[in-house]
C-alpha cells in the first residue's frame, strides 16, 4: 500500500461496527508551496473520535461520510516546502488515521530524551487536558478532596497526580482491581474504588470522609451520579468528559443527581482542551520538567499496526487499556 488510510463510511450507531470505517489505500502526497509531508509514527486513539462519528452536536464539525477520520498523530518531516520543518524534523498534527499526511502547521517536537510516545500523550492534548481541566478549571486547593473517574486512563492518571502535587488527598474510580492497584501503588492515589461494585456512592464516603471538593469526571453516567452524591459546599466539578455516554442513541439520560449541585452550590463547568492552545507553552514547560524530575508517572498502552486502529479505539469503551491509547504506524528508523 502506497498511503493506507482508515475512512469513515457510515455513522455508527451504539459501539463502532467493523464495517463502519474501512482501511483503504491512497497515493502518497507531495507537498505544495508552504506544507510539508509527515510520514506517522504513531496515531492516537480518542473517546472523542466515536463523538466525531456521529453527526451529534459536538465542539467541531463531524466527520464526513468518505473523510479520512480524525485523530492527533506525531510524525516525521519527510519532505518540506515548508519555512519551519525540515526533514528528519518530529512534528504533532492533526495527521488522521493514515501513514502520510500533509501538515501547514503542527507542533514541532523536540529531541529532549523523552519516549516519543510523551509527545502525543503525557506531553499532548491528553496530559494538557488534565492539567488546565485540574488546575484551571477545578481550582484544587491543598488539603482539599480530589476524585477522579477513569483513574487508570490516559487524562485521569495525570490528573489524580497533578493533584497530589497541589497537596490534595486523590481518590480514583476505575473499572479493574488491577487498575485500582496501579492508581494507588504506582501512581501514589490515596484510595482507588471500583464502579463495578453495585453502592459506588457509599464506597465513595468511604474514601472520601471530609467529602468531595473538586470531582474531575471523564465518565458520566451512574459514575457521575454517585460522585453528585458526595459533594461538599461550593465543589467544582469540572467535565472534562463522558465517555459512558458517546455510545448512546440520542440524549443520555441523567445526571439524576442534578439537584446536589444547587443544594451545595457547587460549580459545574466543562472545557475543550483545544481553548487552551495559548497556553500551551506554559504546560509543556512545566510538565516536562515534572517528567524529568520523576514526579509524574504515565504509561502508554501501544497496538502494533494502523490495520488494528479500529478495533484498538473499542479498548477506551470496554476498559481495556492503561494509560495512553495509541496506534503505532511506523518507526522512526
Ligand atoms: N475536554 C477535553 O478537551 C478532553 C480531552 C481529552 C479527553 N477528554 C475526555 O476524557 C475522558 C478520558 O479520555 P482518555 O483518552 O483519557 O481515555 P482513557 O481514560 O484512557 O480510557 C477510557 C476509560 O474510561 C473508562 N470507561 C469507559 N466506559 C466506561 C463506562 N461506561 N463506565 C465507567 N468507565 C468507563 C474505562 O476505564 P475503566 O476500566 O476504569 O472503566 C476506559 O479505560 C473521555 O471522556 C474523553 O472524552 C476530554
């Protein structure tokens, strides 16, 4: 294949089907005046990519019928009519799910020593997320009770950590005892619970006896509801995602707890990491220097090959992956 290419051929309805994107081949590009052509390293895998399938209200323009689907990928430069890269430059853009891709702009990365793996992870739009969603949106403050949902996961890893920086006590909901071990064991939460068990909110008192002051939610759903029931005065719960319900036919119900949120004047706010662009220097500052110094960990849970990209992307939905989701296309060598 010259530029094997994932293309969305119909909407999903409920999980994505395996006919629903099909592997197609493309040639290879050239770059005109003021571009330049990345050959993908690696693909990263999204809950919002099932968002981006459908034709719901969402924060950017779905998907076409026949479009090559939409994903961040981390490249190498391999020709250039562009004034800022060169070949042999390592560059993070909107590539899509395809092994070439024509790129205007990107973030150019840079050979600091990190996996390349960071760059779309860690160091991406995912560790961004959980520390502007964390710090600017939520507002922890030292001393204070900080849940997380999908603990084990690519932003709620960081997240949970990113608090326990601010001094917080961190308690994590995931899916698997495995998942739960490695919030509290490796990534040093104070208390992991299941939401597989059937009394989540009564788990959740549990580990949280002063209550929840800042609850950072990728779930949504009985998750969000449970955690609804624990807040303190005056909490912030920041939306940061809900993923429990991106395989829904139409509105998903809930949150049923809704009336917690005005008996404790709590703040619920949602964000878009891609509002945070301006201060993206900021976090890749500060966050590198979290990495060099060992105070944050993250794992990466990488699939051989761009041919699996579809049936990976089902891993987000069932809990099969820790840390960060992604697809590796090809290697850099
Ligand atoms: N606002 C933004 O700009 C922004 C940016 C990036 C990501 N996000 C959101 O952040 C969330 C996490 O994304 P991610 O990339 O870091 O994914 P992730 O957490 O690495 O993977 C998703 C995890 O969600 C859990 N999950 C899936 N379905 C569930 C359900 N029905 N009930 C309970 N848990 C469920 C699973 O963990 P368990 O095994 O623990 O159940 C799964 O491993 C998503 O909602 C995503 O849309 C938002």
């Amino acid at each position: 294949m010259n530029n094997p290419r994932w293309i969305l051929r119909r909407r999903p309805v409920g999980a994505v089907a395996s006919d629903d994107l099909a592997l197609v081949d493309a040639p290879t590009p050239a770059p005109g005046e003021g571009e330049f052509l990345a050959r993908t390293l690696y693909l990263s895998l999204d809950p919002a990519q099932r968002i981006a399938m459908g034709d719901r209200a969402q924060y950017a323009a779905p998907v076409q019928i026949g479009e090559v689907m939409r994903g961040m990928t981390l490249g190498v430069v391999e020709a250039s009519n562009h004034p800022g890269f060169v070949p042999g430059d390592l560059v993070r853009g909107a590539g899509g799910w395809q092994a070439f891709w024509i790129g205007r702009d990107g973030h150019k990365v840079a050979r600091d020593g990190l996996p390349l793996t960071a760059h779309l992870g860690v160091l991406g739009p995912t560790g961004a997320s959980a520390y502007f969603g964390l710090l600017d949106v939520g507002r922890p403050k030292a001393g204070e009770t900080v849940v997380v949902s999908a603990a084990a996961g690519a932003v709620g890893s960081i997240a949970g950590q990113i608090a326990k920086l601010s001094g917080c006590r961190v308690v994590g909901i995931a899916g698997s005892d495995e998942k739960r071990r490695y919030a509290t064991e490796d990534l040093g939460f104070d208390a992991c619970v299941s939401h597989r068990v059937g009394a989540l909110a009564a788990a959740l008192r549990d580990a949280c006896p002063d209550g929840v002051d800042v609850a950072f939610e990728n779930v949504g759903g009985a998750v969000l509801d449970a955690v609804l029931e624990c807040i303190n005065l005056r909490a912030r719960v920041v939306l940061c995602g809900l993923i429990a319900t991106y395989n829904a036919e139409g509105l998903a119900p809930g949150p049923y707890n809704f009336a917690s949120v005005l008996m404790r004047r709590a703040r619920v706010q949602g964000f878009i990491i891609g509002d945070y662009q301006a201060r993206m220097d900021e976090f890749t500052r500060r966050m590198t220097r979290w990495l060099m110094d060992g105070r944050i960990r993250y794992d990466d849970h990488v699939v051989p090959g761009l041919e699996n990209a579809r049936e990976a992307l089902g891993l987000l939905f069932s809990g099969g992956n820790r840390g960060k989701l992604m697809v590796e296309v090809s290697r850099l060598a």
